[in-house]
C-alpha cells in the first residue's frame, strides 16, 4: 500500500507560552521529531503539515508539504479534508496525527497501517472515546469529510458513523506501545516536562 501522513498542527500557544509545534525536545523541534518519527514509516513526500494561516513552523525535511486550513478552528476534520486533499494523487491510505505526540512509536503507526484491511478507517478506541489522530484513512474518505465539513457536522465520531469504520481496542496495541504512548498529546506544561523525563531529555532552559 502506497502510504501518507497528515501531521495537524494548529498555532494555539500551550500554556509555556510556546506554539507545540516549536517546543524544544532534546535537539530537535516538537514537530520536527513526529515528522522524523512519523517519517520512519511513511516516505518525507507522502507527508503533509497543516498550520494554521500565518504560524510559524520549523524548518522540515526537504518533501514535506505544507497546506493551512481552509477554516480556522474547526477540529480535526478540517484539517484531515486539507491533508486528503494534498494527498489524493499520491497515496491510498493516510496516518493522521497531531504535532504534540513526540513519544510516537514507528512501530504502532505501521501496525494501525496493516490493520486497515479492507476497511475505510482503523481508529484506536478507548471505552467511548476515539483516537481520531491517531488513525488510519483511505484516501476515499474525503468525499464524506466534506459533506461533514458542509453540514457543520464537526465531530469525527460522524466520519466513523458513515465509513467503514474498524474500531480497535486501545489495549490490543499494548504490545507495541505498552503506556499508548503514540495516543498521548501534549496539553500541560507537566504533561511536557514528564513526556521529556520520559524520552531522556532534561527540562528546557
């Protein structure tokens, strides 16, 4: 399978004052470790970023597109449509992640590929809750993520409602990722700190 990624990385600033996409993580960017990472599984020119008009973002590896969203603030399934959009000539499937995820397995990203099967989706579900950037899209997805889009229908669980849609439970992927660390974005100044603590890195400067 011929396959892409779509990194979503809105400018909201954390509470450090700091755009995730900018915070230092060891010697690299937050956003420019997930590309790397990400980037293990998935070829540097099957990625794309999506920022927010105007953000500012991190030098990336030469191959990785750039596209803003064509509406602010409107959750994941705006920037997915733009993610789909780039991507529809290149790729058959996409992994969707945020750009505040820097313990991502590699590993977990190429098995959600292999569950996919002959399903629309595979998301990671926890009880009632989805792991919608964390999962796997075909490319056929975008027809329905517009006429959500359109309908102000904003939620992701509406996508999964209308796809085939493989839902897996988060503790069959403990063997991977044994703390679902690839499912853990970064919300809190703490949740930072201990996330660096966590990869071997000391607090920033």
């Amino acid at each position: 399978m011929n396959r892409g990624a779509i990194v979503l990385c809105g400018g909201k600033s954390t509470r450090m004052g700091t755009a995730k996409a900018l915070l230092p993580f060891g010697p690299e960017l937050m956003l420019q470790r997930v590309v790397r990472l990400v980037g293990e599984v998935v070829a540097m020119e099957n990625m794309v970023v999506v920022a927010a008009d105007r953000q500012e973002l991190p030098s990336l590896p030469k191959g990785v597109t750039v596209v803003h969203d064509a509406r602010e603030g409107r959750g994941p399934l705006e920037g997915l449509a733009a993610g789909l959009q780039t991507l529809s000539d290149r790729v058959k499937a996409v992994y969707a992640t945020s750009c505040d995820v820097p313990l991502i397995k590699p590993a977990l990203v190429n098995h959600m590929f292999e569950l996919l099967g002959e399903h629309d989706i595979v998301v990671p579900r926890d009880g009632k809750f989805h792991h919608p950037l964390a999962a796997v899209y075909r490319l056929s997805v975008l027809d329905h993520v517009q006429h959500l889009l359109a309908a102000e229908r904003l939620r992701p669980f509406y996508l999964f409602e209308q796809a085939n849609t493989r839902e897996v439970p988060v503790d069959q992927l403990r063997g991977i990722d044994p703390e679902l660390q690839t499912l853990e974005n970064l919300n809190t100044p703490e949740e930072y700190l201990k996330a660096l603590q966590d990869a071997g890195y000391p607090k920033p400067i």
